[in-house]
C-alpha cells in the first residue's frame, strides 16, 4: 500500500511540474522550431533563420550534402521589433514607414531538386508579414506576391543575429 501512494504521489508531482513549463496547458503550448514557404504549389524547407542587420530576415534551409541545395526567402524589413503586422511598400514612396513596411523580398528555390537548377525572383508587388514573440521565440507568418508569384510561410523558433 505504501508503494502505491508513493507511486501515485510521484505521479501526481511529475503531472503538476510538466504543467508548470508550459507543456501541460492550452494556449501556451511551445511550437516546434522551424517552418516552410510555399511557392507555385511546392513546399519548401526553412529550418533557420538568421537577421542581416543591413538586408533584412534571412528564412532558408541548411543545405544537406550531397546536394546542397539552399532554399531562402529574404524580407527586406528593418526590425522585428517595430511592428506586429508589416506591409509591403517601395522604400522610395514617400508615405514609406520603417516601422509598418517591408521594401522588398528575394526568394531563390530549386523546384526541380538539382544543385545549379535554382531561381532567384525579385519584384515584389504586395503582401504582408506577422511578427510575433515569446522572449526569444519568433512566429513569422508572411504572405507576399513576387514576380507575380503567390508566395507564403511560416517559422517558428530563434532568430540568429541581433533583432534591432
């Protein structure tokens, strides 16, 4: 008898600590790290990311041997800090606002999974991204025409690199 009440009191600690992290309640459950973009209809990888300073967020994969294809999305944006919704805008507009807009975006991808086969697409025409954090956790969720290409994706972890 005494083992089953000292095993249900183990228990019972075991439960409240899991709750105490994070883990155990809805709504404050952690997300894996990672994400993915999708363009044309295929998905692609985007398991790090890492902030510029000059040029922005930098979403891509890490190239893998033996192909080492890499396939990034760039979002021109000023900080992660500013905002929690960033739209697209000409940097040259004079309504432009660093702290509400986005100026470009750069996408490269491999549709056909060969090294030396990728694109690069430039010429943004719309869209928005979300920021948000918990502490040093990112979610970004951005959704951007480029080239007349439907582009959208989402990341969930660290951003490398300072933030501003």
């Amino acid at each position: 008898m005494k083992k089953l009440a000292l095993f249900l009191l183990a228990t019972g600690i075991f439960a409240s600590a899991c709750k105490k992290d994070g883990q155990g309640e809805k709504g404050n459950e952690l997300k894996p790290t990672g994400g993915e973009f999708t363009i044309e209809g295929k998905s692609y990888l985007s398991d790090y990311t890492y902030w510029t300073g000059t040029d922005g967020l930098v979403l891509t994969n890490l190239p893998q041997a033996p192909e080492y294809i890499e396939n990034a999305v760039q979002i021109f944006v000023d900080s992660l800090y500013f905002s929690h919704t960033y739209t697209y805008m000409d940097r040259n507009n004079a309504a432009y606002d660093r702290k509400k807009h986005f100026s470009n975006a750069v996408v490269k991808y491999t549709p056909s999974g060969i090294y030396g086969n990728g694109q690069e697409i430039t010429g943004v025409t719309g869209g928005t991204m979300n920021v948000s954090n918990n502490g040093e956790t990112f979610t970004i969720d951005f959704n951007i025409t480029v080239a007349g290409r439907q582009m959208q994706g989402t990341y969930v972890g660290k951003v490398a690199g300072k933030k501003f």
